[in-house]
C-alpha cells in the first residue's frame, strides 16, 4: 500500500472555508477515486497554523502515479499550477488550492510500511 500525502497552508481566519471545501468537494473527489485504486484517505487541520494535510492510501504506486501525475519533487511548478498539471486530478487539486487562497507546500508518496 502507497500513500499520497499533500501538505497545504492557508490564512487561519479561512480555516471554515477550508474546512467546508474539505468536506464536500475534496471528499467527493476521493470517493470517485476509489474505482481506480484509492482505499481511504483522510484530511486533517490545524486552525490555528493554518495547516491541512491531506493523506490517500492506494492499492499500489502505480495506480497513485496514475492519478496523481508526479510529486512537487518530481515538477514543483508544474504540481502547483492548474494549467501544467500533468493529470485531470493534479489539475482539480491545484485549483482548489488556489480558489481557496491557499498554497501547496508539497505533496509526495511514501509506501506504508507497518499498520496496527
């Protein structure tokens, strides 16, 4: 199992809108992943920072690299940026991000090595 982690920070006063974007559009889109190999994912804020990290658990790296296109190591602009994402969903990820005025700090994979 792979794990799809994005790392977003955003002014705090907006952590409401953040929250409510959270709850209906970005976990609706993780639904419909599902088919395509997207076991779970959770999203998680810290108001008062104005944090969120967003983590998906995958079936197998591939099928995350599918979907998501390539990490902001792999194309730090080009992740970030609506018009060069590489996939349909790295392209509604960053527009979200930035409808809500907020700014990718990364996103990355690692594989999960050990569950209780």
């Amino acid at each position: 199992m792979h794990a799809g982690v994005t790392r977003v920070r955003f002014a705090p006063q907006d952590a409401d809108k953040v929250i409510q974007d959270i709850q209906t559009r970005i976990v609706d889109t993780h639904k419909k992943l599902r088919s395509e190999g997207c076991r779970d994912a959770f999203f998680l804020v810290n108001r008062e920072a104005g944090e969120a990290i967003g983590v998906a658990l995958w079936d197998d790296r591939e099928k995350l690299r599918k979907v998501e296109g390539k990490t902001t190591r792999e194309d730090p602009s080009g992740v970030r940026d609506p018009k060069r994402a590489s996939t349909d969903f790295a392209r509604l990820r960053a527009q979200a991000i930035q409808e809500e005025g907020a700014t990718m700090e990364n996103t990355d994979w690692y594989e999960v090595v050990a569950r209780t």
